[in-house]
C-alpha cells in the first residue's frame, strides 16, 4: 500500500472527521445524517494511513514525493 495523500490532503480529511463527530456528539446532525459517521471513519482511516483506495482507480496522488 503506497501513500498517495499529501499533507494537506490528509489534514483536511482529518478535520472534516473531527468536525462531523463532534456535530453528532453535541446533537448537531439530526436523522439520517448520522449517516456521515460512517464518512467521519473513512476520512479519519484514510488520513492516518495516508492511502485513499478510490484514488488509485482515478489515477489521483496528491503526495509529493
């Protein structure tokens, strides 16, 4: 599994992930969209690892190397 998210990419995941789990912790996301927790682990595992599986299909790297 090669790195294929640069820096910012990576933050920005990651702060989109912060942002919706405190949304739904402080009662902010009402109904269905809870539904975006399971976007929230996505972004925060991708973040992490620093590899997106959708990028390698679309022929997207936004690592510099």
């Amino acid at each position: 599994m090669q790195v294929n998210e640069g820096l910012i990419d990576r933050l920005v995941r990651l702060i989109l992930a912060i942002v919706i789990v405190v949304a739904f912790l402080g009662g902010k996301l009402p109904g269905n969209w809870a539904l975006l927790l399971i976007f929230s682990g996505s972004f925060f595992m991708t973040a992490v690892t620093g590899y997106c599986p959708l990028y390698k299909p679309l022929g997207i790297n936004t690592c510099k190397k």
